[in-house]
C-alpha cells in the first residue's frame, strides 16, 4: 500500500500513537481471558471430552466473558493522557480534522469483500476446523480491512494535504502532498463505481505524479466546478472545469492542463475618441 493512505505501523500501536488504547485494551483482554482460560483448563482437566476441538471451544468461551468484560474497562487517562475513544463500533465516524474549517472528505477504498468471501469458501470447503486456527490468525486483519475508513483532508490554509484512518472511534494521520508543488485544479471529471450513483472529482494537477484528488463526492458536474472555483481561490491555483471525460492519469504536469488567467489588463483612454462638435439628432451640446 501507498505511504500515504495512512495503514498503520507499529509506532501508531506504541505510546502516543493513535492506536494505543487498542492495545491497552487488547492486552486486558488477552491477560484477563488468558487467565480465565488456564485456570478453567486446569480444573476441568478431568473432564475433557473426547474430541479437542470441543474442549478447546468450551475453553474459549470460558475466558471469553472475562475477556470481554477486560475489554469493555476504560484504560486509566494517566496511561492516554486523554479520555477513553476506543468504542466497538465499524461505521466508520468522520475524522477529527486538524484544523476546524479544512475540508475532509471519504475517500473510496476497494473493500474486497469478493475476495474474504472467496477465502471463507476455500476454507470451509478444506475443512472448517482444520483451517480454523489460520483464519482466526488473520481474522484481526480481516476485521480491520472491513472496517477501517480512510478520509483526506484539505488544509486551505497550509495548502496541504493529509491522509487519516478511522477505527472504533480512534484515528491515525499521515502528511500527504504539499500543494505549493500543484500546477492548478480541474473539476468536473465523472467517476463511475459499481453499484453507486456517479459522482464528479475536483483534482489537484501536479507536475510530477497522478492528479490529486481532493473531493469526489459532487453529485452533479456543476457543483465540482463550484467548488473548484472556490478551492481556487482559496488555495490561489489556476482552475479549469472541464465538460468532458479525459482520463485522469493524462493530467499530468502543466503540458497537458488547460488552465489560464481569466483576467485581463483594462487600457483607459486619456481623451475619448470623435468631434464634440458632432452630436446625435436631438441631442443638446452639455458644454
């Protein structure tokens, strides 16, 4: 994956990282439920049942509850250094932006959802519980692939661009491109996703890499353009609105981008031009 579109490394897990607390709770959740787990194993010892993988899932959800209920207990703010964020929630909240007033928006991810299915059909077809321990290894990435949501946010002032991830409520950020380096804004490029209504893009042309995008969620072409008109101004770019379908990746460098000054120099005449003398029928001399 792109630098960019925020996944997280270990420092986010780590103090001072945006996803500390999951780790605190995390780790309640392993210690508590761990716990639980091997004292229930060690008194139920006599009792096993014939078949492993039913005492290993009556062990499971021994330690589960008390796993859970770990889970569910707020870390200590002394440990943040702020309130507790972390909620068991997957609708993906809007990000806390770093300035208030800078544009965020979603931006779409592909959430290979065709892709888990095909690998939760292979696994039941070799066997549920033979390749139950590899897919409860990666069920946390699965979990977090599906769930997680990447948002841009525009920073008018800074004219720079940031990239965050948003999981149960809490939010890591990544420094995306600096807009100083841009050649100018094209709006009104139509973008057609399966199974969504289509929307039109505003994007930022630089000279060395793909366009940028800055907002795609215009639902007509003519609030691209509005928009794109007012990010113009405000981040002092050249705008072009364009009213047909180029491909994206041609927007490249100022070669390419059709922007110009839309003003022009005004020439006032000293004296203006014809005789005095000669006046309309009808019309008095104001001399």
């Amino acid at each position: 994956m792109h630098p960019d579109q925020a996944w997280p490394v270990a420092s986010d897990f780590c103090r001072g990282g945006g996803f500390y607390e999951l780790t605190l709770r995390l780790r309640n959740l392993l210690l508590w439920g761990g716990a639980c787990t091997i004292a229930a194993g060690g008194c139920l010892a006599g009792l096993a049942p014939e078949d492993p993988l039913k005492w290993i899932g009556l062990l499971f959800a021994i330690g589960l509850a008390p796993g859970m209920v770990a889970w569910s207990v707020a870390p200590a703010n002394g440990r943040l250094g702020h309130p507790a964020q972390c909620r068991i929630e997957f609708s993906g909240r809007p990000a806390t932006p770093r300035q208030p007033g800078n544009l965020v928006n979603p931006r779409k991810e592909p959430m290979d959802l065709l892709a888990v299915g095909l690998v939760l059909m292979l696994a039941w077809a070799g066997g549920p519980f033979n390749n139950l321990g590899l897919l409860l290894l990666f069920s946390p990435l699965i979990v977090f692939r599906l769930c997680s949501r990447l948002w841009t946010e525009l920073d008018l002032v800074a004219g720079r661009v940031y990239h965050h991830r948003t999981f149960m409520g809490l939010q890591i950020t990544r420094q995306g491109a600096n807009l100083e380096q841009a050649v100018g804004l094209v709006s009104g490029l139509k973008l057609n996703r399966p199974g969504e209504d289509p929307v039109y893009a505003v994007y930022a042309v630089m000279p060395d890499q793909e366009p940028l995008e800055l907002d795609t969620m215009c639902l007509t072409r003519e609030e691209s353009h509005n928009l794109g008109r007012r990010l113009s101004l405000q981040l002092n770019l050249l705008h072009d609105p364009l009213d047909y379908e180029p491909d994206p990746s041609s927007l490249r460098g100022d070669r390419n981008f059709r922007g110009r000054p839309r003003w022009k120099t005004l020439k006032f005449q000293k004296a203006p031009r014809g005789d005095r003398a000669k006046l309309p029928p009808g019309a008095e001399d104001p001399s």
